[in-house]
C-alpha cells in the first residue's frame, strides 16, 4: 500500500495528505500518518469550524482565559476565578451508554482539574429519542447510571442538567457534560510546554489498546459496523480519577510546575503536540517510558491511545522526584519520558531510536481548514400552518394535564435524584429550579449556572434558534439572582460536508454570537460534535450554552416557587401571538410547524435588568422565566415547587391556548408581597418594561380566568396535587426498569 | 474537642466534615490519611466520611476497612473515644466489624440522593442528646448501597438494647415518595453496645447551615460537642 492509501483508510483526505508531504518534505511513515490522522480529525482539529467559531465574541474585561486552552477562565470577584467547559460524549454514548457518558464526565473533570481549578460541580445535557423506543429508553436509562456513578464516585456534585427526548435522537443520543472549577487568580496553570530542557511526564493509569482511534471514529457518521466497533471506547475509573484530581491539585500547588494537559482525545500526541505548540517548542519522547498495560504496545498505539485518567505534566528539570513522591502518595504512576526541545519538533524515539519526527505545531494547528459549502435547507420553507384552521380546545385542564405528562415538560427528578447533588456542600439551589445556585466558601458571593437549549427552535430557525438559547440561559440565571458573565458551549450538528446542514450551523452560530454579544456575555470555551446522524435520521441542530451567573451576596438567591398565600403574582414582559414552535403544537396536536419564537435581544435585556434589579432590592419571593409549554406552565411549575396555588384573571385578545401554551420569549413570572408592588411598578417603568399582576399565590389550586372584552373565554382549574401527581409519573411511567 | 477525620482514598465528605467542626462549630479537626497511624489521646472524636473509599470496590467500605488507619480507629474505639461514620464511613465500620450487620444495595437498584425525613429513635446518645426523642429531622441521603440488612438475632438485639438511633420515616422533600432503600427496620444508624459508635447513611453535615437550607444535622455536631462540655457519660 502506498502512504496515499495508507493516509486514506486512516480518513485523511488527498489535499491533507498533500500538506503534510510539503510540511514533512517527505512522505510520513504509518506512525507520524496516524498522528495526523486523529490530530486532524474533526474532534481535534476543528477544521470544519474553525473559520465561523471565529464569530464568537470572546473577550471582556472579566475574561481570564478564553477559548484554545484545556478551558475557560472567568473572574468571579475576591480574586477567585471559576474554570469551565463544556464537552460531548456523543458517539461513544450511542454504542455504550454508560461507559460513553461515564468517560464524558471524567474528560470534562480532567480538563478543568489541569488548570489548577478544583472541580465544584457537574451538570449535563442530554437527548434521547422517545422513550416508547426500546433502545431509546436503554440509552437514556444507562447514560443517566453511567454519569451518576462516575461523578457520585468521584464526589463531585451534579448540581443541574436537561434532557430532551424526540426522535430526531433516536439514532445519534447526545451526552453533553459541563464541569466548573474554582482557582484563585495566581494559581491558574496553563498547559503550555516552557522553558527548554524541562522534563516531560507522564502520570496516573497506565496506558493500553482503549479507545485507539476515538478521536477519528467520533468524526464519521454512526453507520451500521462501526456501531460494532468496540476498540474506540475507553473504559472509565473514577477512583483512580479521584486519586488523579487529589495529586494533581497537590503538584499544582509547586511553583515547579511548567505546565499540565489532559490526556484526553488522542492522549500522548494531543498533549504533547499541543503544550508544545503553545509555547513555541518542541517535545521529544520514549515512548518505551511510557507505563503499559497492554503487550507488544506499538509506537503508534502508544502516541494515540486514549486510556483514561492519564495527564501530561511538564516540569522544571530537577524535579521529577518530587512529582513522583506526590502521586506515589495517591498510588499512581509518574514517569519522566521526555524533555521540551527548541526545535519546534514532536521526536518520538522507542528505545532510543527515532520512529517519527514531525512539527508540534503542524499536528496542533496545521489542519488545512475547509470552508464547507453552506445552503438553506428546502424544509425551512414547509414550516408554515395556518394557525386559524387549528381549533381553539375547549377543555384548557385536559391540555394542561397532558403538557405535565410530556417527559419534555414533566419533572425529571428521576434523573437527578441519581446524581448525588450536595457534595461538597456548596449547593443553595439543587436540580427542579431555573438554574443551580453554590455559594463560594470563604466569601459572601455564589455563583448560579445553568446548561440549556431548544433543537426543536434551532431546526425551525437556526438563528433565532440560536439566539433563543443564548437569551434563555441568561435568563435561567437572572430569575435566580445572578448577573450572567461567561458562557461554554457544546455545538452537536449534523454531517458538516452536508451543506444544509453546515447553513443549521452556520446560523446557530450567528444567533449565539449576537444574543451573546448584546447580552455582554462571552463565550470563554466549547466544544463542536459534527457528524451526528445515523443511519436514516441527521439530529436537529442542537446547540447547547452553559452559562455561569455571579451573585454579590449568594443569601439574595431566587428561587421559582410560590412561598407565600397572599402574595401578588406578576408577569414581567409581553405576551405575544407565538403559537409556532411550541411544544403544545409538536407534540400535542402532531404539527411541526413554526416560526419559532422570536428573541428582540434588547427587550430581553430590560426585563433581565428588571427582575435582577427586583430580586437584588429583595422585592421578590419567586421568580420563573416563561419557556416550553408556556404561562399555563409556567404557572404551574410554580405551583409545584411551593406545593401552593394561585388564583388569577388575565384580560387578553390572543387566543386562549396561544396566551396559554404560546411560548413567546423575554417573559418571566414573579410573586411578590403587596407592599413590594410599587416600587416594581416603578423600577419597571424606569426600565421600560410592563408589569401585569395576572393574580395571587392562594389556595390548593391552578385557577386562572381568561377574560376578553370583560367575556371569560377560558377556564383552568386544576388541583397542584394532581398537577404534582401527573409531572412526577411522567418519566418514570414510561420506564421499563 | 479534638476531632480527626480520616482520609480514605476516594474519601470525599473528608472536607465537609472538617467545615463543619472547623468553621462553623469552632473546635479543632486534623486530617488523618489512611496509611498513616494515630493514638487514642490524639482525639476526643473520629468520623470516617462519605464517598467512594477505594472505589467501593469488591464492596462499599470493604478496602478501607483493611487500611493502617483503621488499627488506630479500631484502638481508639475500644478505649471509648466517640466514632461517627457516615455514608461510605458507615459501611466501613460495618465491614471492619465495629459495629453489626451489612449494606444491601438500594431496592430499586439506584443511586439515590434526595431529602428524607429521618425518626429520633433514642436521643440518649452522645451524638442525639439535642433532638428529642421520636422528632422527625430532615437530612440528605446520598447513596447507591444503603439498604440495611442483618440477621434476626442482631436485629432483635439492636431493638433490645436501643441501638436502633434513627429510623426512616419518609423519602423526598415532602416525604411522600416511594422507599427507594428498603432498610431493614427502616434503619438509618445505629449505635454499638457502648454507644461510643455511630454509623449514619444521611449526611448531617450535608445539613448545617441556613444558606443550604437545612441545619437539622448541625444539632448531631452540637450534641457531640455538648456531649464532651457537659461531662462525658455514656
């Protein structure tokens, strides 16, 4: 076989090949091919969206670190600064749910662990098809213990998360992890290869055959066979994880150390190739150093492994014991097997002899980037309904009931109640409110953080889709007392070499870019999954945001549930005649229908200013942004959570179910007492935003009157125990363990 | 006081422990790590915490019962210092023989973490003299292997001598879920023949301070404390 072939069957493409020749001026031998071929692949290398991640505002004064290291870094106040990231697990997840999703959440720790951050709390993004679907529930069921035993085990708590099922998943789930850490100002770490002569490491698990290839298999489309395929998965140990973050939080506390990296996507040659890069210099390793677990390990096998728990650490010479003491503490491996060069070169040498040589900076950032073909999809012209032939129902209590039984909609305590929530005890707010709140040890402050998104919008309309996610987030965190200042995001899509769907990516990434933008929150880190379809279905594009809010004094945190009988009920913001995109029309009555609703960014900036201003003067008791399934929802959600009712007249002349299910954007849901009322009215007027009371917290049940012209047309009235019944049976209804 | 909070490998409520005897109790706690030893007159209390000790592996709490560490927490033990495990630090004292029986994984074969509402069975304790006897407390249960199990003489003793410290009376916020746990006698902890030995599945340190919303536990940390000003009587 030619070194042309040999590149093809390992997914290079002939003008990579040729780059690498004119970088090499040779031809590559197998080894130096095979790092190419996972540093080039899409989950690496990023060379199908590179050029539109460009978009992305990424900069602000409260920005440490943004988007190219192991993670972002944002200032937090007190000189503490909070690490995250966002990552995906997607492929491995479809072919073995619990170790895909366990291994997701372990690379996620590692990445934020590195830079000197103790991991604080967990949260993660899930999508399944529907749960009637045998494999479906399987999925579902074994990502959701695989994430629980790993992060349970590891004690760090998952303090949030959402999970969407449709069949656009059916094939191709979604297993997207967010991790935060926090690190003082002069503690952070980078991973970058300095100071010439220092020693290369390697510490924790040794290596083996695990997940060879992960990085490339994870860049091609699901297809029947390699579904089969089990050498791409990597087998999680979050013990010998813990073991890993306890050392490693001890050897970042050295002056000594250099830089660390996790091993993660293509292990060996990632991290060498990459801290190298960074730092403008070269690596030269034995890969015969490295501790094995498997016989006859090749060079190639070696350099791409992606054994889990494994770390680069690049210290000053001199102090290689010193390291070993520390993980020797932890029982774990620490080996020097290497040193940074000034040539520039990644050296790897097997006993002394060299069997590769190429550039860490070609492996690293070479990858020539593609700029794909972009056209708008055909179907975004078929998303039309006349609305008008769509009858008004007359039973609002029987649609409202079945909202609540949509595991879309219903409670997903059965989730949650599976991840151990308060380790650590930093948690305020726990999974079931908008967005999760922790204090910070030490200080008045907290921080609240939440991970959304909507693919149904984003197929409807990539960029208000897009747009939507950015402005829901923001708004997660502002009913729960939080200032909104970073976000992380993990961008699932279709085949990019598809151009309808690189257009789905290319909007959602518009419309995150300028929600993000005027909102003044910049993304600082991310991660893009690419080739997510299966056999007949591509996913919806299916952007997710984790965003990270602070809050001065964490006693000032909000929460969504009615507390107090007697309290006014209000709504911030306008109801709107948006009945398309909403889960009421797609799953109830069958109609994929949009527009999805619209985001005017600068009117959701005055409501958010409004209701943060509200909960940090201690106006409010409650406070619930208004999302899928709409004010009935809403209303109800606030209900259950208080496990108390609310009375209510709305005078409207939208149609009932579009002022009920409707789910217009920029809206929230505060209760408050009497006394507070003016002075909300007149923050609100400042601010340019309306305020209707639409009634008060009373009673054991969801009662609301809608009245036009003085004429009651609609009617709900439904016990909040029966509300509470129907939402906690949903999921687990549907369950077949 | 004096207090030591053991370090396992995997061990991590290690630092909640510590927080709450530290800063919010104000008394004096000292890391131990597992392969290190330490003298009963080094501390007045002992507490092995939760998490995954060695990674639960061959059976939860099974590696760390066979640590250095745990001869010292075994001579401590018997020359009456107060030991308080909880979670993990529960199923250690039972695999180390410190106190009866074994942990059954959860009924429905699920990890589960939620509030639940826990019984005062006996307040004639050093770790329960500020509840009231047969008060119901809020605490937070954090576990996958928290079914407890033994046999009928064991049971029929614990019950005899009062040994039975905290039973379950509800699982979820409002207490009205299904039992996830299936413990025999509904037990949550319980205590050896001389008292000085308490093994708890909830967490009260988990439930100490207002901003996390729940200080029912912190009343298990000031009954020990009171335990040791008011004059040590078993």
């Amino acid at each position: 076989m030619t070194a042309r072939e040999e590149a093809k069957n390992l997914g290079l493409t002939d003008l990579e090949f040729d780059e690498i020749v004119k970088t090499l001026k040779r031809e590559p031998n197998y080894l130096e091919l095979s790092l190419y071929s996972v540093m080039w692949s899409e989950h690496c290398s990023y060379k199908n969206s590179k050029a539109v991640l460009k978009r992305f505002p990424t900069e602000g004064p409260q920005v440490l670190q943004g988007p190219g290291e192991n993670a972002g870094i944002v200032d937090i106040g007190d000189n503490l600064a909070i690490a995250m990231k966002t990552e995906s697990h997607n492929h491995p997840s479809a072919v073995d749910p619990y170790q895909g999703a366990a291994t997701g959440a372990g690379g996620m720790l590692r990445d934020i662990f590195t830079m000197g951050a103790r991991p604080i709390a967990l949260l993660n993004s899930l999508r399944f098809g529907k749960l009637d679907d045998d494999r479906a529930e399987y999925l579902f069921r074994e990502a959701v213990a695989g994430i629980g035993d790993y992060g349970n085990a590891i004690g760090v708590p998952t303090v949030g998360g959402e999970v969407y099922f449709d069949d656009s998943y059916e094939e191709n789930p979604l297993v997207n992890a967010m991790c935060l850490g926090i690190v003082p100002h002069d503690k952070i770490v980078l991973g970058k290869a300095a100071g010439v002569g220092n020693s290369v490491m390697i510490v924790g698990a040794a290596t083996g055959r695990d997940g060879m290839h992960g990085a490339s298999f994870a860049s091609g489309e699901l297809t029947e066979g390699n579904e089969d395929q089990g050498s791409p998965m990597q087998v999680g140990d979050p013990f010998k994880e813990k073991q890993l973050m306890e050392a490693c939080m001890e050897l970042l506390q050295k002056e000594w150390v250099v830089g660390v990296q996790d091993m993660g996507a293509a292990g060996v040659v990632s991290s060498t190739s990459e801290t190298a890069a960074r730092a403008g210099n070269g690596i030269e390793i034995d890969v015969a150093l490295v501790p094995q677990r498997d016989k006859d390990m090749k060079p190639y096998e070696i350099m791409i492994s992606e054994s889990q728990e494994r770390m680069l650490v690049i210290v000053e010479k001199g102090h290689e014991d010193d390291v070993k003491k520390i993980f020797e503490k932890w029982d774990l491996d620490a080996v020097k097997f290497g040193t940074v060069t000034d040539d520039g070169m990644l050296r790897i040498l097997e006993n002394g002899k060299v069997v590769g040589e190429v550039p860490a900076a070609s492996l690293a950032g070479g990858v020539p980037i593609v700029k794909r073909e972009s056209r708008r999809p055909e179907y975004l012209d078929k998303l039309q309904t006349d609305f008008s032939k769509i009858p008004v129902p007359s039973d609002l209590n029987d649609i409202l009931l079945k909202l609540l039984d949509l595991p879309n909609i219903a409670s997903k305590a059965i989730v949650y109640r599976q991840f151990d929530q308060t380790v650590g005890t930093n948690t305020v707010v726990t999974p079931g409110s908008d967005a999760a709140v922790l204090r910070i040890k030490g200080t008045k402050r907290g921080i609240a953080v939440t991970i959304d998104g909507n693919g149904y919008y984003c197929y409807l309309d990539p960029y208000e889709g897009g747009k939507q996610i950015v402005a829901e987030a923001a708004r997660n965190l502002v009913v729960s007392g939080a200032k909104p200042v970073a976000l992380t995001d993990g961008l699932n899509f279709g085949n990019p070499e598809k151009p309808e769907v690189y257009y789905q990516f290319e909007k959602c990434v518009d419309g995150l870019s300028d929600a993000a933008r005027k909102l003044g929150v910049p993304v600082i880190s991310g991660n893009v999954s690419f080739y997510n379809e299966g056999k007949h279905t591509a996913i919806y594009p299916s952007p997710v945001v984790g965003m990270l809010g602070v809050l001065e004094d964490v006693e000032k945190h909000c929460t969504m549930d009615f507390k107090q009988d007697g309290d006014v009920v209000v709504l911030l913001g306008e109801n709107t005649d948006e009945l398309g995109g909403s889960i009421y029309l797609q799953e109830l009555l069958d109609i994929v229908a949009g527009p999805a609703p619209k985001v005017d960014i600068e009117k959701e900036k005055k409501v958010q200013d409004c209701c943060l201003k509200a909960i940090q003067l201690g106006l409010v008791n409650s406070a619930h942004d208004i999302v899928q399934g709409g004010l009935a929802i809403a209303l109800a959600e606030c209900c259950i959570a208080g496990n108390i009712g609310f009375e209510g007249e709305i005078e409207s002349n939208l149609r009932p179910d579009t002022l009920l299910f409707g789910e217009g954007q920029s809206r929230i849901i505060m209760s408050l007492k009497q006394d507070n009322l003016s002075t909300l009215n007149k923050l609100a007027s400042e601010l340019g935003v309306k305020v209707s009371v639409i009634g008060f917290v009373k009673g054991d049940s969801l009662k609301l009157t809608i009245n036009q012209k003085d004429k009651t047309v609609g009617n709900i009235e439904v016990p909040v125990k029966k509300m509470a019944e129907v939402s906690k049976n949903a999921i687990k209804g549907r369950m077949k363990k | 006081m004096r207090c030591a909070v053991i370090q396992f490998a995997g061990s991590s409520g290690d630092g909640d422990c510590c927080h709450v005897f530290k800063n919010i109790l104000g008394q004096s706690a000292d890391y131990v790590f597992h392969k290190e030893t330490f003298k009963p007159a080094d501390f007045d209390i002992v507490v092995l915490p939760g998490g995954a000790s060695h990674g639960d592996y061959l059976r939860p709490g099974a590696l760390a019962a066979h640590t250095k560490v745990m001869e010292s927490v075994k001579e401590a033990a018997n020359s009456g210092k107060l030991i308080l495990g909880i979670g993990n630090g529960f199923q250690i004292l039972l695999e180390a023989g410190l106190l009866p029986g074994t942990m059954l994984i959860n009924k429905d074969i699920k990890f589960y973490a939620d509030e639940v509402l826990v019984k005062v069975e006996n307040n004639a304790t050093p770790f329960t003299n500020l509840y009231k006897k047969d008060e119901v407390i809020r605490l937070i249960l954090s576990c996958k292997y928290g079914s407890y199990f033994a046999d009928a003489k064991t049971i029929e003793q614990l019950k005899s001598q009062n040994k039975i410290v905290l039973t379950y009376c509800g699982f979820g916020k409002n207490g009205d879920e299904e039992d996830p746990v299936a413990s025999m006698e509904n037990i949550a902890a319980i205590a050896n023949q001389e008292g000085n030995i308490l093994g708890l599945m909830p967490h009260p340190e988990r439930c100490a301070e207002e901003i996390l919303g729940n200080t029912d536990g912190l009343r298990m940390f000031q009954s020990i404390l009171q335990y040791f000003e008011g004059g040590k009587t078993l």
